[in-house]
C-alpha cells in the first residue's frame, strides 16, 4: 500500500468536522484503489486483486455520494 492510501485512510479514521475535507480524502481514496486496477487490466492474471480493488473504490464512492449527496 502507498505511503498515500494510508494516509487517507488515517485522516479517514479522525472524526473530522470538515465535510469537504472528508468528501476529498474519500474521493481520493477511491481513486487510488482504482489505480492498481486499471494497471492490473493491462496484465494478464491479477483479476482476484483488482477486483477487491474495484469493489472497494466503489464501496468509497457509494459511502462518498451517500455522505455528500450535493
């Protein structure tokens, strides 16, 4: 995991007040798990791993829109 995912994650974890702070790191956070994925496409094999992945981009994404729905 990069040194990035795991700093969202841990700003993640705070109980910050700062909706569009939070809205932010959850965006980014999905976007790196996506990453992995699309790099994972080009390759053959790795299919297990980039699923977990796309299934949690899109797990970040849906909490994300529930959140901040505006």
């Amino acid at each position: 995991m990069s040194g990035r995912w795991k700093a969202y994650r841990a700003f993640l974890a705070l109980s910050s007040s700062d909706a569009k702070l939070r809205a932010e790191a959850m965006r980014r956070l999905g976007d790196l798990n996506l990453e992995p994925a699309e790099i994972g496409a080009r390759r053959i094999g790795g299919a297990g791993e980039r699923d977990l992945k796309n299934t949690e981009a899109i797990r970040l994404y849906a909490g994300l829109l529930k959140a901040y729905p505006n």
